[in-house]
C-alpha cells in the first residue's frame, strides 16, 4: 500500500485553486445597503465600522496583482447590487463601468472570475419594501440579474445567485444578529428563503435567456451538526432535526422543488425551483455537536457545543464558531453528488490571526477534497475564504481570515504563512509529499 505521506497529490488539469471575497467586506462605502444602515444603528458587536474595508473600489487590482502572484486562476467576488441599482428602477452606469474595470482586470491576469449577485447586501430601498419577504422581491431581483449579464456577460459566464440563504434567513429572522435584527421568527425565516428560491430560480431562468451557455448555480452553507452520542436516539434525532432545519430546506427545493413537513406548509410551491442549478457551491467551516436539552425549545430541545481540545479559529465577540473541521468538506461532498452537478468549495477558511491552524486547515482540506475525486466525484475548484483580512460582518474587524493581513487604518498588509503555502499548492496543482511533512506539526492535538 502506498504511503500517503510519500505520494503527490495531483489535481486534474484546470482546477480552479481562487479566494472567495464579498463586496461589502472588500470595496469600502458601500453607503446604500442595509448593512451600512445595520452598521449605522449601532449594531456591530465590536463596534467597528467598516470604512474602506480593504480600497477595492478605487484599488482592487492591487491585491488582484498579489493573487496572480500566488499562481491562482480564480476568484470569486460579489457585486453591490446597492451600487448598480442605487434607486428602484435606476441603473448607474458608472457602477457597471467599475465592475467591468474589475472583471476585465482578473481576465488580463488569467484568474477566472466567479460573481455573487447577492452576497448578504442589497439596496436599502429593497429592504424598505420588506426585503425578500416583498411581494415583488422576485421580479426585482429577477431584474437586476437581467440587467448585469446584459452589461458584463461579455466577461463572465460564471454566476452565483445568492450566497447562503439559510444564513440570511436564519440569522436575520431566527438569531437576530444579522438585518432586519428579528428572534424567533420561524414563520418569515422559512418564507424568506422559500421567495429567495423563487428568487434564484428566476434568475437562473433570465441568465440563460440572456446567456444560454452560462454556468449558473448558488452557494450554500453547510454546517455539520453530528450527535453528542451517537448511540442515544434523542441525540441523534436532535442533531438530524438541526441539519433538516438549517442545511436541508434550499437543497431540497434545487433537488426536488418542495419542501419537508410541515416547513412546506409554510413554504407554499416550489415547484418552478427544481432543477435549477448548473453547479453546487458548498461552503464549509466547522462542525457541531448536538446533545437532547428539553431546557431549550427554541433550538429543537438540542444544545450545540464544541468537543474538548477541538481545533478552533480566534473567537468572536463573546462567542465562539464551532470545531473548524475540514473533514466536513468530505461529507458534503458525498450528499450533495446526488445532484450529479459539478462541485465547487466556494468558501472554507478559519479566523486565525497567527495562523496558528491554517496551514494545517488548507493542507487537510486539500487532502479531503482529493479522496472525493478518487471516489469519482465531480470537484472542480477550491475558493479559499478570504484574500486579505476584511470586515466581517457583525463581527467587525476582530476576526482574520485572511491569507495576507491588512492593517484596516493604513491599508498596509503582510501575507501570512498560509499565502506562501497556499500559493506553492496552486502552483503545482497538487500537494507534495514536503508541504504535508512541514504542516504536520501544525495539526491540532
């Protein structure tokens, strides 16, 4: 047999080795979202204001210039819908200028772009009217997709819809942490992502109409959510209740175009969402174990926690994010090949600011991803989440995810340990015996 550790891991030939980034973490001023008026409300837990996040809109292509230095061929970004449709019904020219600067830049380096149309934001004229809770939040969105391949399908044909919609509507409508800020609201969480469903359903109809040969598909994310133990029945039912819950509701209406008692009903007809995808997006971070707590209703009588000495990224404000576990990747891989749709990692990553475990996270995450093409399946890129450290969310400029480190007040930055790692697996399009010794002693006891 032979030893993994003596073998090269050779990926086949047009892997896409990229980043994934969003617009409101990266461009800066993005004034006219509901996150800016979030930030305003005084809502981010750390405090911080995002400001010119990392200068992408007047300066992207200088970190475009350092991901062409590491060898990769690929990047995924969002646009600010907020930007190109600053009013309803008003289209700014100026904003599809900058976006195809933006586009046509990546080309010229040999990085296929990879575009979100929604990735968390949109304009605060879109959330005014109720978000995708509006009536006509379909048609809207339906339109704006319309109007950006028009203008930039020259240079892409390679869409995102919409990243994470069971984020967006359990944290906005269930948590709270995210805009419109509502708790416990169980009824809009699930209509809000079955009208996102419509919404990319419609969307991927009016791309191909525009652009038959388009690539289209959305980015979910799946969190893994196993039983405390395994052997007690109420552990496991609560875990698959969780997974049902979070990760299964979007997959389903894409799989099947319905949706499972008795969320469906609530959800009403998804008929028209069957079938479309060209591709699966996954992003994948971390794991959770469930154990039966008839204490806590709220979160299906299941408690959420980390194993002792798991491997964590740097914690948030008072909160931390769960077991990082790129083993995880392997398993949605393998639930998701029934789709029998080409695959791609859109987003795996860690907070880490020392890059005390990213090394180690890239190598095993790599390793992952090549026993699932030795198993047959369809895996055809990894987009490491992020480029450079950006302002994350509700958490501010307190959690580092990126491979190179900014300095958010001078805009200066230093590319950590991982850029040169991750840079040397690009390269070669493969991992080498020598990288998987040297980030050995980065794996977690």
């Amino acid at each position: 047999m032979n030893d993994p550790l003596t073998q090269p891991l050779v990926f086949p030939a047009g892997f896409r080795w990229g980043v994934a980034t969003s617009s409101h973490q990266c461009e800066g001023e993005t004034t006219n979202n509901q996150w800016h008026a979030w930030e305003q409300a005084g809502h981010i837990t750390s405090g911080d204001r995002a400001g010119l996040a990392c200068d992408w809109w007047r300066n992207a292509e200088a970190d475009f210039d350092r991901a062409q230095a590491m060898g990769l061929n690929a990047l995924r970004l969002s646009l600010e819908w907020s930007r190109i449709e600053p009013r309803m019904g008003e289209f700014d020219p100026v904003a599809i200028a900058r976006y195809r600067q933006m586009l046509r830049a990546l080309r010229e380096r040999g990085m296929e772009p990879l575009v979100t149309l929604h990735h968390f934001t949109h304009p605060i004229w879109f959330e005014e009217r109720g978000a995708f809770l509006a009536p006509d939040a379909v048609p809207r969105f339906a339109r704006y997709a319309e109007h950006v391949v028009q203008e930039l399908g020259d240079l892409c044909d390679f869409w995102c819809t919409i990243n994470e919609p069971n984020v967006v509507a359990t944290f906005g409508y269930q948590i709270g942490d995210f805009p419109p800020g509502r708790k416990g609201d169980v009824r809009a969480a699930v209509q809000a992502q079955a009208n996102m469903a419509h919404a990319h359903a419609a969307a991927y109809r009016v791309i191909h109409r525009v652009q038959p040969a388009a690539r289209v598909g959305w980015a979910h994310h799946f969190n893994i959510f196993d039983p405390a133990r395994p052997g007690n029945p109420l552990d496991r039912l609560v875990a698959r209740l969780q997974d049902d819950g979070f990760n299964e509701f979007f997959v389903r209406a894409v799989r099947l175009g319905d949706a499972a008692f008795p969320l469906n009903l609530l959800a009403g007809d998804l008929s028209d969402v069957r079938g479309t995808c060209d591709f699966l997006g996954i992003n994948c971070y971390a794991r959770d174990l469930v154990r039966f707590d008839r204490r806590i209703p709220t979160e299906l009588f299941g408690r959420r926690f980390t194993r002792p000495h798991a491997p964590q990224g740097d914690s948030g404000v008072g909160r931390l994010y769960g077991e990082i576990y790129p083993a995880g990747i392997g398993r949605v891989i393998e639930r998701v090949r029934g789709f029998d749709k080409p695959i791609y990692v859109t987003e795996n990553g860690i907070a880490d600011r020392d890059d005390r475990l990213r090394p180690w996270l890239i190598v095993e995450a790599v390793r992952v991803m090549h026993a699932a093409l030795a198993r047959g399946a369809d895996v055809r890129g990894y987009y490491h989440w992020t480029l450079v450290d950006n302002f994350e969310w509700n958490e501010g400029w307190g959690l580092r995810f990126g491979l190179i480190a900014l300095d958010p007040i001078t805009q200066e930055r230093a590319p950590r340990k991982s850029a040169t790692l991750y840079a040397a697996i690009a390269r070669a399009n493969a991992l080498t015996p020598e990288m998987i010794v040297e980030y050995v002693s980065y794996r977690p006891t």
